[in-house]
C-alpha cells in the first residue's frame, strides 16, 4: 500500500470490531474496564493501545466505550495504517 493511499473503517469492519467488543463486554455495560480490556487483548500480539483510556472515548470510570473502541481502530485504519502494520 503506497502512503498516498487512505484506509477507512468499512462496515464489515465495523461490525467485526462491534462482535470482538461485545464477546469481551462481560457484565454487558457498553464499556470494556481494565479487566476486560486486558482479556481482549490477550487474544493479540499484545495491546496496541496502552493508553486506550487516555485517548478515545470513555465512561465516567474511564472504561473504554463502544463508540471509544471503534473511534481508535478507525483512527489507526486513517491515519497509521502504514506505521502500525509495520510494527505490529
């Protein structure tokens, strides 16, 4: 993919994002606490995301929302698609 080119979070993606985050929302909140956040990503190479609370969208707990989970993973795919594939 050269850097000229965008990606963006199509709806396949989003409802792919939407399936992992709802299997890992135990207590069915709408918000991933830290416990839950740490399971989801044990799934993964490791948690791209280590300040996730501090830079999307959270709760009064700052437990990581759906709406906060899907702004990050469309954020990557706009703007770091390049850096974090190389890396990750």
């Amino acid at each position: 993919m050269s850097t000229s080119q965008a990606v963006e979070l199509s709806l396949v993606g989003t409802k792919f994002f939407t399936e992992i985050f709802e299997k890992f929302d135990k207590d069915k909140d709408r918000a991933l606490n830290e416990e839950e956040l740490e399971n989801l990503f044990q799934t993964s190479p490791g948690n791209p995301f280590p300040d996730l609370e501090n830079t999307t969208v959270t709760n009064k707990l700052k437990w990581v929302t759906l709406k906060g989970f899907l702004a990050q993973w469309a954020y990557v795919l706009l703007f770091l698609h390049l850096a974090f594939y190389s890396t990750w």
